[in-house]
C-alpha cells in the first residue's frame, strides 16, 4: 500500500504556480477559479478533501 503525501497550504501554492489551471481543474473537479484563488492566498479555511485532491494532482504533474 502506497502511502499517500499531503502538501501543506504554501507547497500547494508553490507547485500552483507553475502549473496549468485547467489541468488542474479537469483532474481535481475543483473550479479553476477557486484553484486561482488558493494559488493567490485569498481562499482561507481549506476543505480537507481539497487539500488532498491538489495534493494528489500536484504530484502526480511533479512526477511527469
């Protein structure tokens, strides 16, 4: 069994920006706005599940 990384808040936003927004959105289902919002700091109080689905995106783009 694969352990599984969450990335903390900054790291998110890190990896966020020099990543595809739409990818992002068209992986996660997470709207590409809300994506550009983390990305900026103006999203606050994070939904765990988010947290994880950019998680799993974001490393799965790093990996390629």
């Amino acid at each position: 069994m694969q352990s599984r990384t969450i990335l903390t808040v900054e790291e998110i936003k890190k990896r966020l920006e020099s990543a595809n927004l739409s990818g992002i959105e068209r992986i996660t289902g997470i709207s590409r706005v809300h994506v550009s919002n983390i990305k900026k700091g103006k999203a606050k109080n994070l939904r765990y599940e988010t947290l994880v689905s950019l998680s799993d995106a974001l490393s799965v783009i790093k990996q390629s």
